[in-house]
C-alpha cells in the first residue's frame, strides 16, 4: 500500500468507515499524496479525508467527495496546501 508498486492493493471488504494509517519515524511536513485506483475503477475510493497528526489532535489537510471518474490502474495526486 505505501510501496510504490502499483501491483500491489488494498480494497474494503465489509462496511464503511476504513481508517488507513502511516507513522513515520521522523516528523514530515506532507504536502501531497497520491492515489491509484484499482483495476475494478468502481471499486475505487469515492469520498475520504487525508488527516495529519499535529501533536495533540487529528487535523483534515484534505478532503474529497464523488471521486467517481476513475480508469483502470489510474494514479492521481492530489496537492494541499499544509501551513
């Protein structure tokens, strides 16, 4: 999932909500993220938050909904701003 190979995936088996996380061993300023879809597009995520740690609380640094428009294997990277 965090590999940078596109042949490998994670997908939600049952009911949502889903939480996905990453913890870095060092503090990291994001500023992007990027997204593939899978090779079944309407499996693909259609809503979600991307949050970040700030030391005490969970703060949104982005947030998408009706992300319908997805091809096969499609990887998108989606930019914010992070002040």
């Amino acid at each position: 999932m965090f590999d940078d190979d596109t042949s490998t995936d994670w997908q939600a088996e049952d009911s949502l909500p889903y939480s996905i996380s990453y913890e870095f061993t060092s503090e990291v300023k994001i500023n992007k993220y990027s997204i593939v879809s899978h090779n079944t597009p309407d499996k693909s995520p259609k809503d979600w938050e991307f949050q970040g740690w700030d030391g005490s609380s969970w703060v949104t640094l982005d947030s998408r909904t009706e992300e319908t428009n997805w091809s096969t294997n499609e990887k998108i990277t989606y930019d914010f701003d992070n002040n």
